[in-house]
C-alpha cells in the first residue's frame, strides 16, 4: 500500500462509505488495510455504522483522536445513506479534533475492477435514472458524474466504441440495460474493494472545513413538493422557503 502524504505519528485513516445499500468501514495506515467491514444494510445503516465504529475502535484499542483523518465517499448516491455517513463522521471529527476529506464514489467502482478497458459505472438514482461516468484504460475519468434518465444514458453509450463495459447498481435495479448490447459485470463490481477505498482515501485532502456530499439531482420532496404540500394551506412559495431552512413542513 502506498500514500500520497505521510500519516506522521497519527497513522490511522479511518473511511466511511454508505452512498448505497452495502455499508462500508475501513481503517488503514499508508502501509496496511487493517480492518475492513461490510454489511448489506438496505436504509438501516443507522443501526448499524455507530455500534460498529465502537466495537472498531474497543477491539484494536485504540481512540479516534488517533486519526490522521477520517475520509468519507461523497457520492453522487442515495440522500439518506449520504447523511447518515457525513452526520456520524462530523460528530466522531469535531469531537476528537480530527480532520476531514472525501472522495468520490463512482471512480471508487471503476478502480476496482482489474480491466484494462474502457469502463462505463452506471449506479442507481432513481426510477429510471442513472448516475453515470465513463472511465478510460487507465481508470481516468472520460466525462463528470451525471444524473441523467436511461434514455439519455442510452443514446451516451451508443456513440461509445462496441468493446466498453457497464458496471454498477444501474445495471441490477433497471435490468432493461442489460439489453442494450454492451458487456457487462456481475454484481459483485457493484462496490468497491477496501483496498481502493484506503488507497484512494490517503490521496485525499483534509481539513477542518467539513467536505459536502455530492448531489446531482433534486431531492424527491423538491420535485414533488407541490404535491406533498396539498393538505398543509402553505403556499408553494412557503414550503419552498421551510424547506431549504430546515424547518418541518406541516
């Protein structure tokens, strides 16, 4: 394993991932993975990512003040999972002093495959969406991670040379992109390997200033926000204005 920057007397790196529906802590040095943990936690991460950071830290016995820093996936991903990961991660940080970095998830999908060849990460946005980014040879990014519909994806991909491969949650939760021509890889590409989170993680930049997730589309409740607001009397212009504050709508 080999870092970007040294970890000096605080060597542990500490990585968080919950942009989708595989939960994922990994702890490391510049020279070692030594704990990686993954659970299938389908929107109860939060049952889950606290007490296992504990039983983390009690069993190799060390504290979080011990961090060089903590590195969390950005996305692009599911808003829940997202929050979950940036709310612990900023509590466990401020608490023990610990910088912040992020990395992004779908070059993280691409760099864990072994493929010398064009690589296409399609992941799940919602129905009938994509977050999508294409990767070349060398795993360097070929375009921006976009939020885009299957049909946009679709006509992208067309113009793409005949031997690319698709990969990702996309391909499992809109199975119709298994038809259209391309290879494709099995479920177990979907995410990505400890290794390529750790390795990743120790290129990345920290801070005190706290990183953002990734959002590259509308929240459900923004695009549906007329519709939601129906049995409350408020104004569109109203719900717009308590939810971009925080307040509850009601």
């Amino acid at each position: 394993m080999t870092s970007c920057e040294s970890l000096n007397n605080k060597k542990y790196l500490l990585v968080l991932n919950g942009v989708e529906d595989y939960l994922q802590i990994v702890l490391g040095t510049k020279d070692r993975l030594l704990w990686a943990w993954q659970a299938f936690t389908f929107q109860q991460g939060m049952r889950f990512l606290g007490p296992q950071l504990e039983y983390l830290f009690s069993s190799l016995a060390i504290s979080p003040n011990q961090l060089k820093s903590i590195v969390l996936v950005s996305g692009p991903g599911s808003f829940t999972g997202l929050r979950l990961i940036f709310a612990h991660a900023y509590g466990l940080a401020l608490g023990a002093q610990v910088p912040l970095g992020s990395i992004e998830y779908l070059p993280l999908v691409a760099k864990s495959i072994p493929l010398k060849k064009e690589i296409w990460v399609l992941t799940y946005s919602r129905q009938k969406e994509v977050y999508i980014q294409g990767f070349d040879s060398k795993k360097s990014p070929l375009t921006p991670p976009k939020a885009i519909s299957l049909e946009q994806a679709q006509e992208i991909l067309k113009k793409r040379p005949s031997d690319i491969i698709l990969t990702g949650s996309g391909l499992r939760k809109h199975p119709q992109i298994l038809s259209w021509g391309f290879a494709t890889l099995e479920e177990t590409f979907d995410t990505p390997l400890p290794q390529v989170l750790l390795k990743e993680a120790l290129c990345a930049k920290s801070s005190s200033n706290a990183p953002l997730p990734i959002y590259l589309r509308a929240s459900n409740a923004e695009d549906n926000l007329e519709k939601i607001i129906q049995q409350t009397g408020l104004s569109l212009k109203e719900a717009q204005k308590k939810l971009f504050s925080g307040s509850k709508i009601s």
